[in-house]
C-alpha cells in the first residue's frame, strides 16, 4: 500500500481515522483480488468483451480504457490504494465516458464500494443518483457492490437507487467479496 522506497511521498489515508492503514490496505488488496476473479470469470464468456478500469475515493481516475482480460488483470494488480473520501458520481461519469453506446454490446458498470457518497460538494447523493441515471439512459447496466459491516437500511436504499435493477450485491466484510461471485456473474449473463 505503501511505496518500499521513499513512503514519506507516497502516503496514503484511511477514510476513517479509527482504522488502521494496514487495515485499509488489506482491503484494498481484497477487493483487487476480487476485481480480478470477476475479470478473470466474465472474461470467459462466449462473447466479445473489453473492460475499463476507474479507481475512486475523492476524485476518479480512468486507470484503464477498454482492454482485454489479460491487460486489465496486470492493471488491477498493478493498482494503489489511494484512500480519500467517497465520489460515486465521478466514478460513474469516468466509466460513462469510456463505455461504448455505438457497438451495440451491454455495457456495466460494478461500482465497488465501502460507503455511501460523500462527494462532491453539497448534495454528493444527488450528484450520484444523477451520473447514474445518465448512464443507465445510456443503456448501461449499474450493479452496486456495497461492503458495509452493518445492515444500514438507509445506505442499501441509495444504493438500489443507483442500481438499474434495484439490486445490491452486499457483504458485511472485504473478506467476503468471493462469495458474491457466481451471482455476479449470473446477474451480468442475465441482464
């Protein structure tokens, strides 16, 4: 999580400040492992496919536009914890700008997540409901991911919000995303 040489430039930060960064970064490698398996599992479908790759936390970056399996697998491994806050909406707005609307393939969007929007700004909630229904009226498909230790009613209802279907795939912990696998891969084969 921490770059071996010269860390005092390469810090990273807890959202929560009673976590440790050890913990943070542990979680983080949970879910590159998982964002690998998906990768790894939907790359093996009978069907032309590419995948792009946008890391948030405050801000969102565009780490990786459309590829194949291989070359995303060495991007995800090759990922940094950045830590910061939690921007739903760019996140949304970066994959909306890499994904294709003229090729006729389904696109998706699974947005992985261990909070509910706390940015930007004012109204970040909002600012995500409103990147995500662009995106859907694009045809795209939105499958929230949501790690939270507790049943927060209030955070799976925004977070159906921002679902297409009004799902939300949930764990309570970051060690529990392997469990979700074969109903991913179910939802994206179905939808």
């Amino acid at each position: 999580c921490r770059a071996a040489f010269l860390p005092i430039f390469f810090t990273s930060e807890c959202r929560d400040k009673f976590v440790s960064e050890d913990t943070c970064c542990n979680n983080f490698a949970n879910v590159k492992e998982f964002s690998s398996l998906m990768v790894d599992l939907l790359g093996e479908f009978p069907a032309e496919k590419s995948f792009s790759l946008v890391q948030f936390a405050t801000d969102a970056q565009l780490v990786s536009g459309l590829s194949s399996t291989s070359q995303t697998l060495l991007v995800i491994d090759r990922l940094d914890y950045t830590g910061g806050f939690t921007n739903h909406a760019a996140a949304i707005q970066k994959c909306r700008g890499v994904l294709p609307t003229w090729d006729g393939r389904k696109n998706f969007i699974m947005l992985i997540t261990d909070g509910v929007s706390s940015e930007p700004g004012l109204d970040p909630e909002g600012a995500a409901e409103a990147a995500a229904s662009s995106a859907k009226r694009d045809g795209t498909f939105i499958i929230p991911i949501f790690i939270s230790p507790r049943n927060d009613l209030s955070a799976l209802a925004f977070m159906r919000r921002l679902s297409s279907d009004g799902k939300v795939f949930d764990v309570t912990d970051f060690g529990s995303l392997d469990r979700l696998q074969d109903s991913l891969v179910n939802q994206v084969s179905c939808s």
